[in-house]
C-alpha cells in the first residue's frame, strides 16, 4: 500500500493543513502530520484543497470531443435533435467508448473524478452506446468513478421494444434507470411512469428522470412521479433533471410541488441554462431540496457549447441563480461537489479521513475565487494517486 503525503495546503475554511494518503484512502488530515519514510511527498504550496469535482449529469456517449468540429444545421424542436442524433450517429459509426474514454479523461484533467452519464439506449442501436462507456468504466476504473444511466432518449411507449431493452441494459450493469418527458414524449404518462417505476422496483435500482416539459405541463408531471415515489417508498433514490417546470408555475404551485419534493427526498439536477426557466437554488434550499449541477451534453450535435470543468459549471449555477456573496458561491459549489456526490449515491465523499483519496489543489483565496475565476487546477489526486500536475494529465493517460 502506497502512502503520500501532501504537505501544506488550505482548506476552504482556511485552516493550513497537511493530508496523509493511505492507498486510495485519506488517513488524516491536520497540522504538522507525519508519514512513513517511503511516503511519496507533495508540497502543496498553500494552495485551496478541494474534494474531486462531481459531474451530475452529462452524456459521455454522444460528445464529439476528439473529433472535428460538427456543423450543426438541427431544427429547434426536441424531437429534430433527438432524430438528428440517433441518424447522426448510425451513418457515421460514432463510437461511444473512445469518445466517452477522451472525455473522461478531459473531466478527470479539470478535477472531476466522479461523473454520472446518461447513455442513449434505443431500437435502432440497442444496447451498442450503453456497450461502449460501460469499455470505458471499466478502462478507467480506478481514476474515474462513472455512474451509467440507461436513458430511453428517443421515448418509452413510443419506441416499442425500448423497455426490453432498458431491463437488458440494467441488467447489464447500467447503475441507474433514466426517463423522459412522459406527457411530451410518450403522450401517456401513466403508462409511461408505471412501465418506467416497474423496471426500477424489478432490479432494485434508483431513477433519474429528463423532465424538459415546461408550466403546468411539467407540473402535472412531476406530481404523478412523486406520487410513484411515494407509494414505492423511493425516497432518497430519483432524481429530476432539468425540471424546468419550476421555474415557470405560480408561487402557490411552486411551494406545493418544493415541499413534496423535500418531504420525498427527490433530488433536482440543474445545468442553469439560460435559455431556459429554471428551479431557484434559493428557494430549494429554503425547501431542503437537494439540487446540484451539470453540464448536460458537451459538444455534441445538440449544442456545441459545454466544457469538462466543473468550476465554471458552478460558475453557471452563480450566474443565472444571482449569487454574489462569497457564502452564496459556495452553495454553487457545492452543487458540484457535496450535494452531486449525495444526490447521485456517489460513497465515500469528502475531506475526512476514511474518504476516497480524491483531492484537487486550486490557485485560489478560497473557493468563491475558484467558482468566480475558474482556477488553475495545479495538482489532481484521484483513488491516492497523482494523476494530473498543471493542466496536464499524467503521460500515460494523456497517450
């Protein structure tokens, strides 16, 4: 077992503190800490320790990452660019693993050594894209941990033959089931729900469902999957992504909707798009929702916008959510690191001995400065081991 030690470096409350390293587990942490005389050593140089970055929700099967640049010429509506995609993808042989793998890697380099993907699972390819990152899982396994989520991206009920495929891919080892839109997609959301709450009930696995539907619409929605939740005591096992819905209902239906969602322990995932109305972080807070962040796609043919740092996701959440004060960027953060890690099941989390041994050294004050300017990441640690110095990747990782 290899033991390191890294000297010198701050915590976010500002306390200068050495980390001793066990193997892939933190030891200790505190002042002046010895280690055995074979350790490895860091100077941290004062720098900001923070916890590995968690990515809580991205598609590691669909980026373009390492490719050129894709021209995109896609309608506006949802179903141009799931069609667009799912034809994309089938004429040109785009292979999920290698691109998930350079991807993985690009997070891994920034700081994220945790990443929930949803992986498009479909009766034109099957299972071959769920195939492919659960390659690349397995290839890194070790440096980066990554959550799959079989997402039935072009619909359930409309697709027949998608839910065989779904209980396929879980029992191929997709760690979560995903879902989408059941009113705008499916046009009968009680089956939809129930087919999609049956298959997670048969393999015991927790849920994460797309919910683009705006208004009353996503509302409605979102009532009839907390009613799932609740009659299968799923609490503390779904998630909602995008909920746009939230931000786009009266005050009344807001606060109804805040507090089923708290009382079921249903997390919300937000990217903050702009473009969009949003849940408040504010307010979920006030409510005791869990909401944290990600950055959806990252340069694929539905956007050609995104970026593997999940600082300047946080970034993101502060800007469209109006936080200024140093406290109210570390809620930002936080969506990034602590409420990611407890939303998606990620174990093991933290700065405390007995947590994994993922640590990023940032060149910061603190971390409102690092959300704010997007630090440099000067130093990754990921499972106790040095894996990226300076913005560069270990070699053989980079190779």
């Amino acid at each position: 077992m290899t033991d390191m030690l890294l000297n010198n470096v701050r915590l976010p409350d500002g306390a200068a503190v050495d980390v001793l390293i066990s193997g892939d587990r933190i030891a200790g942490i505190g002042p002046n800490l010895q280690a055995p005389p074979d350790a490895t050593r860091e100077q941290g140089g004062g720098a900001l320790l923070l916890p590995g970055l968690v990515e809580g929700h991205t598609h590691l099967d669909k980026t373009t990452w390492d490719s050129p640049w894709y021209v995109n010429q896609v309608g506006p509506a949802l179903t141009d660019r799931i069609d667009n995609e799912r034809a994309w993808r089938a004429a040109s042989g785009h292979d999920a693993a290698s691109h998930a793998r350079a991807l993985a890697l690009a997070f891994l380099r920034e700081g994220a050594t945790r990443i929930r993907s949803h992986v498009d699972v479909d009766t034109d390819a099957g299972l071959r894209h769920l195939d492919g990152v659960h390659a690349t899982r397995e290839a890194l396994a070790g440096l980066v941990e990554i959550q799959t989520v079989a997402f039935p991206q072009s619909g359930l009920l409309v697709r027949p033959g998608t839910a065989a495929l779904l209980d396929a891919g879980l029992a191929a080892g997709a760690d979560v089931l995903g879902g989408l839109d059941p009113c705008a997609i499916d046009r009968d959301p009680a089956q939809s729900l129930d087919v999609l709450f049956g298959l997670a009930e048969k393999h015991g696995k927790p849920l994460d469902i797309h919910l683009h539907e705006p208004g009353d619409l996503g509302a409605f929605s979102l009532d009839l999957i907390l009613d799932r939740v609740q009659a299968l005591d799923m609490r503390g096992r779904v998630v909602v992504s995008h909920a746009f819905c939230l931000g786009g209902v009266d005050a009344k239906r807001l606060d109804g909707l805040l507090k089923r969602l708290a009382a079921l322990d249903v997390a919300l995932l937000t990217t903050a798009p702009p473009s969009r109305p949003v849940p408040a972080l504010r307010a979920c807070r006030e409510a005791g929702v869990t909401l944290f962040g990600g950055n959806d796609g990252i340069r694929d043919t539905w956007t050609p916008y995104g970026s593997p740092d999940m600082l300047a996701r946080a970034m993101m959440i502060g800007l469209r959510n109006d936080l200024r004060r140093d406290d109210e960027i570390g809620w930002a953060f936080d969506c990034v690191s602590a409420a990611a890690a407890r939303a998606c099941g990620f174990a093991d989390y933290g700065l405390a001995p007995g947590a994994r041994a993922d640590l990023v050294l940032v060149a910061a004050s603190g971390v409102a400065e690092a959300v704010a300017q997007r630090a440099p990441r000067r130093l990754v640690i990921s499972g106790g081991k040095v894996v990226a110095r300076n913005g560069q990747l270990r070699a053989d990782l980079a190779a």
